[in-house]
C-alpha cells in the first residue's frame, strides 16, 4: 500500500468533520494508492467555508447537498451571487441530524421563548431543525429566537455550557450529549422522508480541468468506506476516528457507533433523486430561494451534478 502523502495529484478539502471513511482514506492509504493526496482542512462554518471555497482554498468540499442547492441558486448568499458549485456523490445522509436541549429543557414546548442555535439561519440543517420544532408546535421567529453559533463543533461545546435552548447535533455528538445528560428529543426520521445530508462538491470550472482527479478521489473514497464497513475492521477504524478528531477512545467509539447508524455513513454513494428533491422542498417550506433563482431549483436536477443528476456515476 502506497504512503499517505505520496500522491502527485493534491487535493485540499475543507470538511466540517472528519468521518470514519475520510480518515480511512488518508490514514490507511487509500487516497494514496489511487495517486491523490487529500488534505483535510477544518472549516468552521458554512459561510466561511465557501468564502474560502471561492476564493480557491479548498479543492474539494464536504459540504451539506442544501448548500450546493443555495450557492448554485441564490444570489442573496453571502458571496452575493451564485457559484459554480456542482455535486459529484453522497457522504452521509445526516449523520443522525437530532435536536439536543440541556439538561433543563425536558421537551420541545420547554424551548418556547428561548434561543435556538444554527450554524447558519438559512442552511439546509436549520431547516431540519424548524421543520422537527414545528412538527411539536412550535414556529420560527415566533415561539423561539434563532441565533447562529458556528459548526456542530462549536454548537456542541456552547450547548454543554448552556448556551442555547436548543439546537441540531449529528456526527455522534448527538449521542456524546446524551452521555452528558442532555435530551435527543427528535431527530431526522421524524421528516418522514428520505434525506441526504453531506456530498463531495467541487467548483465546475475546476472539475472541468482535473475530471480524472475528482474521479480517483470518489473511486479512493468509496474503497476507503468500504473498509470501514466491514465488521473485521471497525475496531481499527475507532481508533482512527479517535486519532483524527483527538477524541478519548471510548467517546470515539461511541461517536463511531453512530455514524454507522441508519441515518450515518452513505452507504452508496449516489444520490438518489427523492431524497435530494426532499432537502430541496424544505428550503421552499421556509422561503430559502430567490424570487428568481439563477438555477431552476424545482425541474431537472442535472444542473446541480458535475455528471448528469442523481445516480450518475
């Protein structure tokens, strides 16, 4: 097995969290045996995530499939117009997206007239949260306040100091909460639908120049998952998620637990045309596009995949 690192082809990517099968990737050779060489680079929210995208830091991103729909869509984001940012293949299908309160916030109608914490206030994930919030009664703006405090990272640290009344955990720190005390009081199964949570995107413009590279990475990442998969190998595969995020082995366990869930890992990778229309129809539920979107966000689906739409491989 070639060493991490050898690579001819360098790929940067800005993740939000190093999952079991990236860091399979890198640790155990796979992106190096299809000739890349991935380095991960934490982001800390999604707006400067894109910026930096934008501005050509990250090659590659993993990214929520709702963000590529804004970006590509909306002039109103951040950057202020619309970005050639396409999907390739599916990562993970939430990772378990699940609204978490303290200790002393027992149910959903306690979080009346508090704070409830986003990474960003128009991002896909927010939408799940107010979609389970209104499932219990509760509206946006009006029975709660939404205040943006970065990545799930970041909303996990603050949550165990009490910051919020509420906000969406996933990447089993959803379940390291629980272990804390706090309460998982819903979490994505309650949509009703299926959901697709982070992709690979790539700028379509870079993707146009360097197809053979994007398609070694998505080949290497899918050999990499594959390992992580197996029962033989998830022992080993704890442990490099403990070695990545710097996690105590036991905390890293449980955190790997639940990404193998059934709202985890993306077990194929492609992505299917329901659940990408269901992300979709929950940004038009709470008003996310333009009055005229650069991309028809509601037709043909194949403007958002560097391919020809979902299930391309």
């Amino acid at each position: 097995m070639a060493q991490p690192g050898s690579s001819a082809n360098p790929l940067r990517m800005g993740v939000f969290s190093i999952s079991p099968a990236l860091a399979a990737g890198e640790k155990k050779g796979f992106f190096a045996d299809n000739d890349v060489h991935v380095t991960l680079e934490q982001v800390e929210s999604s707006e400067q995530q894109f910026r930096d995208f934008d501005a050509g830091a990250y090659d590659v991103l993993q990214t929520s499939w709702d963000n590529v729909v804004n970006y590509r869509c909306n002039a109103s984001n951040d950057l202020g117009r619309p970005l050639n940012v396409l999907a390739d293949f599916a990562l993970d299908l939430g990772m378990g997206l699940s609204v978490v309160t303290p200790p002393e916030i027992p149910s959903m109608e306690a979080v009346r007239g508090g704070e409830v914490a986003v990474d960003a206030a128009d991002s896909g994930y927010a939408y799940v949260l107010y979609s389970l919030l209104e499932k219990a009664g509760l509206r946006r703006d009006i029975d709660y306040t939404v205040v943006s405090q970065g990545s799930v990272a970041e909303r996990y640290r603050k949550m165990s100091d009490g910051y919020a009344s509420a906000t969406l955990l996933s990447d089993g720190l959803e379940a390291l909460a629980r272990e804390l005390g706090m309460n998982q009081l819903a979490d994505e199964s309650a949509l009703g639908t299926p959901y697709v949570g982070n992709v690979a995107a790539w700028n379509g413009d870079w993707y146009a120049d360097n197809r053979d590279t994007a398609m070694r990475f998505r080949d290497a990442y899918e050999a990499a998952l594959g390992w992580v998969l197996e029962p033989g190998n998830r022992d080993e595969a704890a442990e490099l998620v403990a070695t990545v995020r710097g996690l105590p082995p036991q905390d890293a366990r449980v955190v790997f637990d639940a990404e193998l869930g059934p709202w985890g890992l993306a077990r194929d990778t492609h992505i299917t045309d329901e659940a990408a229309r269901a992300v979709i129809a929950l940004r038009q539920q709470y008003d996310g596009f333009d009055e005229d979107p650069a991309v028809n966000p509601y037709g043909d689906l194949a403007p958002f995949f560097v391919n020809s739409g979902p299930n391309a491989s």
